[in-house]
C-alpha cells in the first residue's frame, strides 16, 4: 500500500506541484484584482443562457501548441475518483461546477455562482472545456487567477468518450489542455500582470484533473486520460441541477442529505444548472453550521485516500446502461431519484 506521503507527493506531481491550501491562497492572493476590477468580474444576465451557434476556432493553431511535460498517472492512482477517505478530524468538502460547451452551441457562463462563492469564501474546483476556454476567454482567466478556484479539464467538446477513438479521443483530451495553456501564455501578455513578480508562475502550467463529459467511460478512455498524465475525477452527489424541475430546495437537500466528509459534488456552471445559484445560500452556511470545510478538488485529494472505482457511473456501478435509454428521444427517460436526477445529459 502507497503511503500518505508518497501518495501526496505524486499527487503534487500530477497537479502542478500546487501546495497546501494555506499556501496557494497567499500566494494568489490579489492576483485577479490585478486585471479586473468588481463590475467587470460581477455576473451579466446576458452570458448566463447558451446561444445555439457554431463559432470559428483557431484549431490549426491548437493543435500546434506544445503541451507542457506530463508523466502518465501512477498505476495505483488510475480509475475514477469519485470521492476521497479522510483522516477522522478532517471534515472536507469538495463543490465542482461543470463549464461544458459541445459543438454546436456557446454555453452559459452563471456569474450568480461564481459570485456567491467569492462573496463568501467558498473554495471551489470548474471543469471546464477546452472549447468553452475558448469562447469564454476573459471569464477563464479570472477564474485562473482567482485563488478560490482550481481548473480541471472536461474534455474539448463534450463528446460521449466511448463513442470516440483515435485521433477524436485524443482531441477531446488534448486539446481541451492545450486551449487551458494558451489561455495562461495570453494571461502572461497582459499589461496588469507584468507589475506583479512571478505572477505566471503561480497559474498551474497545466491541467491536472479530468472529468468524463457525461460521466461515461470506458477502459481506452480511461487509459487516454492516464496517459495524459491526469486524474480523472467522477463524483459521489449528484444535484441534478440540468434538469429545469429541480428546484432550489430539492438541490439543496439533495446535497445535505447524501454529504459527507470527503464527498466531491457535481453542479453546473455553463447556464444548465437552472437553480444552482440559489441553492448555494441553502448549502454552504448548512455545510459550514456541521463542521464542513470547503476546498478544492486537487487540496480534497491532498488530504486523504482517493476512492477508486474501475469504471464511471452516476449513483451505482452499472446504472450507466441506462443513460442510453435517456438520450433515445424515441424511448421513455428512466425515472428520476425522489431526492435527484440520475442521469447527467444536458450539460
């Protein structure tokens, strides 16, 4: 069995050498006040819903791009982490917000969320796509500079990973983390920063973690994604927020209900999570009132032992094979749980 140390140490590795909590935080701290001023980082209804639109991207010049170095992911670190054990007093959790874009829309960009979670010191970790990076530069870099927040990657534009292979597979991998290291080489152009010493150096130089769109996998992927030198990160609460029946309340009580130390909880923040903003005044001072700690994916992993499974899946292994039912207009959607919708399709 790997020890604590030497787990933490590969996970630093894999993450982009990050530090403690404490450290990235004074570090950073300032960082994007550096560029943005409150207006400009506030929320805008006009960004919020997705635009059905096609949009020319510079892909030649992606694909161009080095790649920072990555070691593939150690053996005993591979499979999907969907939640992490801690030591008895630590009471850790982690809150994800999916930032997905496919191929034929501009996604949202909820600022509502983005706000709560600054005005109240909410730690919080955005897999964002590599597509969605692109059409949304300026709102990236914040969140890149923003020492509340960790990046990870979902995939270029959220394709089903089982269904691709070859160079599609690698794409939706690959350039999803080249469009995050262009976005951090533009953020080093920025006059704002240039005053600030070594401000490039505290932007992680690249993505560490990896979220299935959909939550579906399969072993190749599974092994592109390892190879890639990244962890992939499942979860272990589902708020079900795509779905527009999802009330504010049913979101919250889904989350406090299924809570506990160590858990990593899915939400949206592409304007598909239709009630996520203001379910999260319902959640965190709940949370915060029992003793939770809010922190990031890559600090929840720092701190414990990951729980590995060997395949993806929403609530228990197998149920996955019902998604395919849900995304057949044709057939009947699978009922939903009392307390959250099973299957994650519309982000």
């Amino acid at each position: 069995m790997i020890r604590t140390s030497a787990r933490g140490a590969l996970l630093a590795a894999i993450l982009g050498g990050l530090g403690g909590p404490t450290a990235v935080a004074e570090e950073q701290h300032g960082l994007h006040a550096q560029c943005w001023t409150g207006p400009a980082l506030r929320a805008s209804r006009r960004e919020l819903r997705p635009v059905y639109r096609r949009v020319a991207l510079d892909l030649a010049g992606l694909r161009k791009l080095e790649l920072a170095p990555a070691s593939p992911t150690p053996a005993n670190l591979r499979g999907s982490i969907r939640r992490v054990d801690l030591p008895p007093d630590k009471k850790l959790i982690a809150l994800t917000f999916d930032l997905c874009e496919t191929p034929h829309d501009v996604a949202g960009y909820d600022g509502g969320i983005v706000d709560y979670l600054r005005a109240h010191k909410v730690k919080a970790t955005f897999f964002a796509g590599g597509k969605w990076i692109e059409t949304h530069g300026e709102r990236a870099a914040q969140l890149m500079t923003d020492p509340l927040f960790e990046l990870g990657n979902h995939g270029w534009t959220h394709q089903d990973v089982r269904r691709v292979a070859g160079r599609r597979l690698q794409d939706e991998i690959l350039l999803a983390q080249r469009a995050y290291e262009r976005a951090r080489a533009r953020l080093a152009q920025r006059a704002c920063l240039k005053p600030v010493p070594g401000a490039l150096s505290r932007i992680p130089e690249r993505l560490g973690l990896f979220r299935f769109p959909y939550g579906t996998c399969d072993a190749k992927a599974l092994h592109a994604v390892a190879k890639a030198g990244l962890l992939a990160i499942q979860w272990d609460v589902v708020t079900g927020d795509p779905s527009r029946d999802r009330s504010a309340r049913a979101i919250a009580a889904t989350v406090l209900r299924h809570a506990r130390p160590g858990s990593i909880v899915i939400a949206h923040a592409n304007g598909r999570g239709w009630n996520t903003a203001a379910a999260l005044p319902l959640i965190v001072p709940a949370l915060r009132e029992q003793g939770y700690e809010f922190v990031t994916v890559g600090e929840l992993l720092a701190a414990g032992k990951p729980v590995i499974a060997r395949t993806c899946y929403q609530w228990s292994p197998g149920d996955h094979r019902r998604f395919e039912t849900a995304r057949r207009p044709h057939m009947k959607r699978p009922r939903a749980r009392d307390d959250a919708t099973v299957f994650e399709t519309t982000d």
